[in-house]
C-alpha cells in the first residue's frame, strides 16, 4: 500500500520533497527530523504556517543508503532491464510507483501552487534537473489534466550543509506565498521584443532612443552583448521592463553576416551617437566583459553609469552576482532562462539566441531599478557610487596591458623546461618508465598500487565525502612516512611547480600585439580563505582568452617561491617578473603598503602602543618579543631595522620573533589556544598561557574581539570604517574569525582601490597597469619621474576614518628596465 503524505486536502500550497530520511521512515510521515525542524523555520520567515500546507514526497519511503540517486541509473553501464526512461532519466520502479501516487495526491490536495524541494520532484513534475539553477522560478507542473502553479527551491537539508542558501530558499517561499490564493500567476510580463529587426527598424529605434534622452525619465539604457569566436554575435537594448530589441550581427543563416557592409557600418554608428551621448545612462551586468568587445570592435566604449554585478556586491557582497540569481531576488515574475544562451547552436537557430539577449536586457533593467531603490535603503550610496566609479580606471588597466619582454620569456621557458626535462628523466630512470604528475589515475596506480603506501584522502567537505588523492599535501605527508621515496616524491613536486610557473606565468599566452592583459571583476570575491568577501578585485583571463591572472604573479618573495626552496628544489625559480616591461620612454613602478593589515588591526584595537611603533617603523614582531616573555621593550627607535643596536637583539631572539609573528597574527584573529597551536608546534597549554600574556599587554584587541562579536550577533554584519559591509547568510558559528579577518581585509581593500581611483583622477601622467593585492604597479614617464612619484606620495594619503585618522604608509620602488627590477 503505496504512503501517502500529510496535512490537510484540499490545501492552497503543496510541499513535494525527494524521499524520506531515516527519521521520517520511523513515524511514517514526511519532514520531520532536523530537516523537517528547519523547514518549518523557513516557512514561518516566508509567512506560511506548516499546518496550511500538504506536504509529501516523490518516494515516501527510505532508500539504500538514504540516497534517492540509488533508484537513478546515472550512467549507461548502470541501467538494468528493471531501470525505465521518464522525463529523460532512467529510473527504478520505487520512483515510477512514487510518481503516479504524487499526482493522485495532487488530484486530492488541488493545491493553487507546488512547491518542490531539491532536484528530483523538481524533475518528477516539469522535466527539468537541477535546483540550484531552477529556484525561484515560477514553473507549470507537466502531465497533470489541469495546470499547476509550481515553484522549486532548495532542500532544507541543503540548507543544513551550506547555510549561505538559506536567504535566497526565504525568497522562494516567500514567492510560493504570494501565489497561494490564485490559480494563475497574475505578474506574467507582456514582453515586446524586437527580433530579426529590419535596417528600417533598428536605425528608427536607436533615433527614436536617442531623442528621448532630453526627457530624464527615458535616459537609461539597458546594453547587453552575446559574442562568439571573438566577435559581437549581437547587441541588445532595452528601455522599459517589456520593450527590448536585439540587432544581429552574425547569422547561421547568412554567411557574410546579418547586414551589408553599409547597413552595419552605419548600424554601428548610430549605436555609438546613442551610447556615448553625455545624456545616456547605460547599465549592464558585468559590462567590463562587453566593453572589451566594444573597445576592440567598435573603437568606443559605452558611457557605464550602473553595473548590477557590481551594485549586488555593494549590496550584498557575499552572495552570488550572476544575473541570473539576482533576477531571482529581485524581478517581480522569474523563470530560469541562462541554459537558452548556454544550450545554443546552429541547429536551434539564431531566433533563440537573439531572444534570449532581448530578456537579458530586460532582466538587467528591473534588476537594476531594483538595486536604486534598495541601495540608499541600506545606508550603501556612497559604497556604491565608489565602486561603480571604479569601473573607468579599472577598464583603462585592461585596455591598456603590460609589455613583454620576448627574450626573456623565451629565455626562462627555455631554463623551465630544461629542468622539468632532467626530473623527467630522473624519474624514468628510477621507476623504469613514464609517469605522468599531472594524471591522478597514473599517481594514485603507482603510489598506491605499485609501491603498496598508505592510502591518503582529501578531507571531507559539508557531507561529501573524502577521495584518494596524491596532491601535494598528500605527497608530503608520504614523503615523511616514507624516505625511502622522498627523491622520486621531490621530483614529481618540482615538476608540477615548474609545469605550474610555465604554463600559468611565463607561457600565458599574449594578445593580439603582444601585450599581457588580463580582466578584473570590481564584483569578485579575492580576499583569500580566511575572508573570501573582501571588497578586493578578483582578475582572470581577458575575455579573448589570452592573458593571465595577473594579481597570481609571484614575486622573488611570494609563498610559492620559499614553499618550493623550503622543500629542497634545486632549481633557482626565475623572477616572472622581469618578463614585464615599461614602455619605451617609461619608468616602471611599484606601489606597495606597509603593513596594511596590521595598521588596520592595531587601529581597530586602539592600542596606542602599537600605533606608535607602527609610526616609527619598529619591527614590531620583534617588539612582541619582549611582551610575550613578560619583558619591558627596549626603546623603540633600537626596534627599527638599520639601528646600530638592531641586530644584537635579532640574533639571539630570532627563533622567538618568528614564533612571536605566527601567534600573534593567528591570535589577533580569533585563533583559540588549540588552532594556534596547531600552527606553532606548540603545546594548548603552553599557547593558552601566552595567550593571557598578549592579550593583559594589549586589551585592546580582546575588546576588538568582543565587538565584532557582538555586531556579527546583533546585526548579523560586519561593516568596516569606509562603510563597507558584508551581510553573513552563513552560521554564525564560529564565524568570529573569518569577520575579524574581514575587517582589515576589506578596509585594505578600499584602501588600494581608493589610491587607484586618485590616481586615475589626479595624475593623468600615471598609468596604473596592473594590481596585486595591497599593491599597484604601473608607469609614468621617466622625464617626470620626480613630478610623478610626489604625486603618487601625495594621492596616496587616504584617510582612514578612525578618532584617530590612519593614513597607511607606502612605499615606491622604480625601474627603467622591468618590473622584476624595481627598487
């Protein structure tokens, strides 16, 4: 007798889940448990009580191992004569049962709207696969007599395992809420997309675009572009929510392209007269991306006043930016649609393409007005004008690239390779024929088959579970076990350094007239590990695909560099960045901050003796020497590096000062006495006990500490001194760390950022071309070099809002030969 759900029929909403877990198979009722406890927390925030709702699952009963995937034939070596096709799965008879019980429990409920829970009710009822890409959107649940409402979100046990999803699973409730008392969606939009416009048709509309633009009410333009093989497929424009109009470009249909050489040549300038017109406020979503394109094609670049990817990292910087997920936020009637752009080809035809660009266009605007109008509410204006500021010097980096210098990279490929060659060989000898570092199988056979050493595992993540792995970490860990190996496990570490140093930074590959550049995102997320939403910008290939990563560019002093000499390797790792060159007639420089992170922390704490050590240039590792053994330091101006008196305290107390670096840093940031331990080699015991000695000498940080607990607890954000904030969706279980991290991560962030735009405005002389974290790089021309480099000192002077104003020092290093040069 096939279970069915519970909860009152008729009812107005519907909860459909996948199958049970083991404490509903106890009490033979749907979501109870820790699951059913947190969905009833997500209803109650949507404004919808569990007991108005009918709730059961595709299968309400338990499958092996509690995995509903094991019903599913994934692959096609998995099928069996008992797997049947539906909806173009292959499944088992539990879920084909499962499935025609829904729907007679559909027929009695006769909700007005279904909500889905996770992939497979979502799949069960509309055909489509995939949660996470389809949440939020407003569907018909497929093969009933009648049509249904049916909104997909997120599983709560999803949400258990990745908190972060919780905010946006409220949002589809709080949708599915909205639609509990009628039969059909009532906020369809009445869309008017031009596609496969006339000549006539496109010039009329982007005259009759531009002559609006005196009435302030039609000024903004929403612009989107899709590309192929790099080039503009087409470009599309929006003016209202429903209005849009896509001009094609390209056409499967037509070889030589949509248009004439004269219709396009006058196509494209007409779009230039309507996107550079000081009246017009084009936005877009991630439009660093398009006018990449306008730049190379079009030879101009829209005048950008509003990107909603940067505008939803202002808003809320650590959830997703893709336009796609904020549509879901923030438009009024959402359905997925990105897979219609993804899924394209010749054999669907260009229409699809073309309509697709058309509701990107109009997606992007209500977007858009929606971040205006929410933005200001959240006491964010001036973090947003900043940051969508940035987008000119940024863009300008971008366009502008870096020279190389051709005979020394070749040079160092060369050297590079040579060594790869010789451990290469080296390896061949030993073992008795070919492996492959960089093949897991042919590692994972040998190390673990062939040489018969114990098996290591990557860690288990929020429930996934651990995999076999040779990676470094794992390597290491042999090399220990195992001397006997060590040479054969050195080799292959070097091999995959220099096949990483070759490939990533010396053989990145260049642009069309040989430069190096690279895109940055404003809305990325660069702030590392311990505070991945710090406001720094991410950077990546450019959006021809050459290029590099430039902010991963390692100097003579990077981790990277001392990891591979810490570990032995013979080979001197060349400096990559000699490779990049000024211009002739330029100077190269590097602009670097001193101490940034530390500034920020010991101003965060209010620790006047810290601050005043900072402001002499101490030392200030060795300095927290003398306060973790209980010493009174000597006076400060002996701390500074280059004091006569300076190395008589270095040496003897060298091994302390390293110890004093790794502790404080980890303590400063909320490190317990077992974590800093840990990292130090040191005893709990021994840690907890310095640790009552640093913070007695400096209270300060332990009051910083408190703080942001509190504000993390009371607000659920923190928000650093340039009136940035991160909104944490996550558990705030011992979140302390990362918020403090935070703090000095994003405010460093502003920092750099803020010396970038002031120089973009101030100094015109001064091409900013590359930046790397707390750092910029760029170049000025050498015959003003001192007018330049006072300027730099000047425009760098940011004023930190402290009581206590902090303005972070930097540094300037030149050379006229490459940036691995400067000093």
């Amino acid at each position: 007798m096939p279970r069915f759900g519970a909860g009152p029929a008729p009812a107005n909403i519907m909860i459909v889940g996948d199958v049970f877990s083991p404490s509903d198979e106890q009490r033979g009722e749907p979501f109870l448990g820790s699951a059913g406890e947190e969905l009833n927390k997500l209803l109650h925030e949507a404004g919808i009580m569990r007991t108005e709702c009918y709730c059961t699952n595709v299968v309400n009963a338990r499958p092996p191992h509690s995995n509903a995937m094991a019903w599913v034939a994934e692959k096609k070596k998995d099928r069996t004569y008992e797997h049947k096709e539906y909806n173009g799965l292959w499944v088992l008879p539990p879920i084909l049962s499962g499935i025609e019980r829904l729907q007679r429990e559909i027929a009695l409920v006769q909700p007005s709207v279904i909500i889905t829970l996770g992939n497979l009710p979502l799949w069960a009822l509309t055909g489509a696969w995939g949660a996470l890409k389809w949440r939020g959107s407003q569907l018909t649940a497929q093969g009933l007599p009648s049509p249904i409402k049916l909104i997909p979100t997120l599983h709560p046990s999803l949400v258990l395992a990745a908190r972060e999803h919780r905010a946006s699973v409220v949002l589809d409730l709080k949708r599915a809420a909205a639609e509990r008392l009628s039969r059909e969606y009532s906020n369809v939009p009445d869309w008017a997309f031009l596609v496969r416009p006339s000549f006539a048709s496109v010039m009329d509309t982007l005259r009759a675009l531009r002559a609006s633009l005196d009435n302030p009410a039609f000024r903004w333009i929403d612009f989107d572009l899709e590309t192929r093989a790099g080039h503009i497929a087409c470009a599309g424009f929006s003016w209202t929510n429903t209005h849009a109009i896509c001009i094609p470009f390209m056409d499967v249909e037509h070889r030589e392209g949509y248009w004439s050489v004269e219709e396009e040549a006058a196509i494209v300038h007409a779009i230039y007269l309507l996107m550079t017109d000081p009246r017009v406020k084009v936005r877009g979503q991630n439009l660093l991306y398009d006018c990449q394109y306008t730049y190379r094609h079009w030879h101009f670049v829209p005048r950008v006043v509003q990107d909603t990817m940067i505008s939803q990292h202002t808003a809320f910087v650590a959830l997703q930016k893709s336009l796609a997920f904020q549509a879901s936020m923030y438009c009024n009637h959402y359905i997925y649609w990105k897979d219609d752009g993804k899924t394209w080809s010749q054999k669907v035809g260009e229409d699809q393409l073309w309509r697709y660009n058309c509701i990107d266009c109009v997606r992007t605007r209500e977007v858009g007005e929606s971040h205006l109008k929410n933005i200001p509410a959240l006491g964010l204006q001036a973090v947003e004008d900043f940051q969508q500021s940035l987008f000119w010097p940024v863009l300008k980096a971008m366009q502008r690239g870096v020279r190389i210098n051709p005979k020394v990279r070749n040079q160092m490929a060369m050297e590079v390779q040579e060594a790869i060659s010789e451990r290469e060989a080296f390896l061949l000898d030993v073992i008795g024929h070919p492996l492959n570092p960089k093949s897991p199988l042919q590692m994972s056979k040998f190390f673990y088959e062939d040489l018969q050493l114990p098996k290591q595992m990557t860690r288990a993540k929020k429930g996934i579970p651990g995999h076999l792995t040779c990676d470094d970490e794992a390597l290491s860990t042999l090399s220990v076990k195992e001397p006997l190996v060590r040479p054969i496990i050195k080799a292959i570490q070097d091999i995959r350094t220099l096949g990483v140093f070759l490939s990533t930074f010396i053989s990145a590959p260049l642009d069309t007239d040989g430069r190096m550049r690279c895109s940055y995102n404003i809305g990325g997320n660069a702030g590392g590990k311990s505070a991945p939403y710090s406001y720094r910008l991410s950077s990546d290939k450019n959006a021809f695909g050459t290029g590099a990563n430039l902010q991963n560019i390692p100097s003579e002093k990077s981790k990277s560099l001392g990891k591979a000499q810490k570990r032995g390797m013979t080979f001197q790792l060349p400096n990559i960045r000699r490779i990049y060159i000024p211009d002739p007639g330029y100077t190269f420089f590097d602009m670097d901050l001193d101490r940034a992170d530390l500034q920020v922390v010991v101003w965060e704490s209010n620790d006047e003796m810290l601050k005043a050590a900072l402001r002499q240039g101490v030392d200030i590792h060795l300095l927290n020497v003398y306060a973790l053994d209980g010493q009174d330091p000597p006076p400060l101006e002996e701390l500074v590096e280059g004091h006569e008196r300076y190395p008589d305290h270095r040496g003897p107390r060298k091994h302390k000062r390293e110890f004093a670096k790794v502790f404080c840093h980890a303590s400063n940031y909320g490190g317990g006495a077992r974590t800093v331990a840990a990292n130090t080699g040191r005893s709990v015991h021994e840690i907890d006990r310095v640790q009552r000695i640093w913070f007695g000498a400096h209270p300060g940080i332990k009051q910083w500490h408190e703080h942001i607990l509190e504000q993390v607890n009371t607000k659920r954000y923190v928000e650093n001194k340039f009136g940035y904030r991160w909104h944490i969706f996550d558990r705030l279980d011992g979140i302390l760390p990362e918020a403090l991290a935070w703090i000095p991560q994003s405010t460093v962030g502003c920092y750099i950022n803020r010396i970038w735009k002031a120089i973009y405005d101030q100094i015109p002389e001064v091409e900013v071309l590359l930046q790397v974290h707390d750092s910029l790089a760029g170049q000025f021309p050498t015959h003003k070099k001192t007018y330049c480099l006072e300027k730099i000192q000047k425009v760098s002077q940011i004023v930190i809002p402290y009581d206590d104003p902090l303005i972070i020092p930097v540094g300037i290093a030149t050379s006229e030969v490459s940036w691995g040069d400067v000093e």
